[in-house]
C-alpha cells in the first residue's frame, strides 16, 4: 500500500513538473513574439526593411508605395548613408 502512495506521489510530482515546463515554454513564446513585433527603422523618409532588403517610402500626396532594393544603385547609396548614421 505504501509503495502505490509513493508512485502516486512521483507521478503527481511528474505532472507537476511537466505543467510548469509547458508554462515556462509559453511564457518564452510569448516574449519571443512580443520581440518580434517592433517598428522598422526610418532613413530619409524611408522605413528601413533589413529583412525585406528594401527601402519603402510612402507618398501621402500620391496613392502609391516607392521600393528601393538594396541591392540596387539607388539602394546601395541609401544603404551606405544608413549604415553611417548608425555608427554616429
């Protein structure tokens, strides 16, 4: 009788232990997603997309979005000047 109280008690303490693991899990998820929602960087009157590789510039005068590549002559120009304000 007493040996089936102690494996209860192991068990408990295995699903006890189990819960808060999930629980720190979750916590980290959400701490990761809240990360990774931020503002992108503005350069020139540009939002800066490091992931998307591009500069975006949206005319409010105009309905339409202006797409600066990195890669790009134009790009490459904005890219050297945002790459220096950041070291100042």
């Amino acid at each position: 009788m007493e040996s089936a109280i102690e494996e209860a008690i192991a068990r408990l303490k295995m699903i006890l232990e189990h819960a808060e693991k999930k629980k720190q899990d979750a916590q980290l998820n959400i701490k990761q997603e809240v990360k990774m929602v931020k503002e992108l960087p503005k350069y020139k009157g540009y939002t800066v997309d490091t992931r998307l590789k591009q500069f975006r510039k949206v005319d409010k005068s105009k309905p339409c979005l202006d797409f600066v590549d990195f890669e790009s002559e134009e790009g490459q120009e904005l890219l050297d000047g945002y790459e220096e304000s950041l070291e100042e």
